[in-house]
C-alpha cells in the first residue's frame, strides 16, 4: 500500500499538469501542497505493517462511513461511493476506500477520491484528492446507451472476443486531450 501512495503522488508530482507545488514531510505524514499552500493528498509513513490477531478492528462498513464523514469535511467536491479494498491476506492495518470524484453527477474516469482509514482505530491515515487543471467539459451525448450497446458488440464480435456486460453502462467525463473531457458511456 505504502509503495502506490508514493509511486501515485510521485507520478502526480513529475506530470506538467500536477497541481502539486510542494511534497512536505510532516513527522510521520508526507503532505502535497498546492500552490496556494492548499493540502491535496496526505499518508502517515509509520501505520503500523502488522495487525495483532486480537485487536478491534472495525467493519468495512463502519470505515465507508467513517470515510465518509471525514470527506465531508474535507472537500467540497461531490463525490459517489465507488469501493473498499480490503488486503485481507496480508493483514493489512488498513481499509482503502476510494470515491468517484463527479461533475455534473458524472464521474471522471481515473479521477477517484482516496481515503485510508486505520481498520483497528478508524483514524484517518491517508486522503487523495488532486485538483483537475482547467478543462474544457463538452456535454453533449450524441449517442444513446442502446448504440452504444450495438457498437460494443459489433467491434467484439469484428474481434472475436467473449464477453459478458455485467451493469448499465455509466457516463464518464474521459480525456481526449490535455484540456479537454467529454462524457462517455463505460460498461462493465
């Protein structure tokens, strides 16, 4: 877990679109600081890597909503429960609890929301949550959820590939290009 909070705010730090200024360690946090010394992600280094076999853990369901209520207080984006990553055969001392970040009630593709929550305290140990650089958001659908059915299975089929639709399809704010996001459907 430690390894992907670096390697992300490492990645988020070395893109010419980061809104990263700063990358502080704070005793046992590393903080993101944004140019106007706004925090934008944070993780304590020191969680302990093994969970003694009889300590109080709390649910998952107790963490999303812990989780929850910390966001609120943390950010004023809207945002949409997406999952909760739980490690379980490495014991880990953590729940990873990422939100879809939204627009307009859309969400953005790979533009999640990071909570970590410690699974023995219920403190909080890590938020993510980086700003997306000024975008132009184009809005308009101009295709409906049955075409772009008939499109997936068309190019599948031309393919030859198997597979199987397990939800309605969502609308996605992707990129298109460096400034630019459209909506567009995303099946599962």
């Amino acid at each position: 877990f430690k390894a992907s909070i670096e390697e992300d705010a490492l990645n988020k730090s070395a893109s010419k679109s980061s809104k990263i200024k700063y990358s502080v360690m704070i005793g046992s946090y590393a903080v993101d600081i944004d140019k106007d010394y706004k925090v934008l992600g944070f993780s304590n280094k020191n969680i302990p890597a093994v969970v003694s076999e009889n300590a109080p853990r709390i649910t998952s369901e107790e963490a999303v909503s812990l989780a929850k209520s910390y966001l609120s207080k943390l950010t004023k984006d809207e945002y949409l429960f997406k999952e909760i990553k739980i490690d379980e055969d490495l014991q880990s001392p953590i729940y990873n609890i990422n939100f879809y970040k939204l627009k307009d009630g859309h969400p953005y593709y790979k533009q999640d929301i990071n909570i970590i929550i410690n699974n023995n305290t219920g403190k909080l140990e890590g938020y993510i949550n980086y700003p997306i650089a000024d975008i132009k958001y184009i809005n308009d659908i101009n295709i409906d959820k049955k075409e772009a059915r008939s499109i997936l299975d068309s190019n599948y089929k031309t393919l030859g590939l198997d597979y199987k639709v397990q939800n309605d399809p969502m609308l996605f704010y992707i990129s298109v290009s460096d400034n630019e996001m459209v909506l567009a459907y995303q099946f599962k």
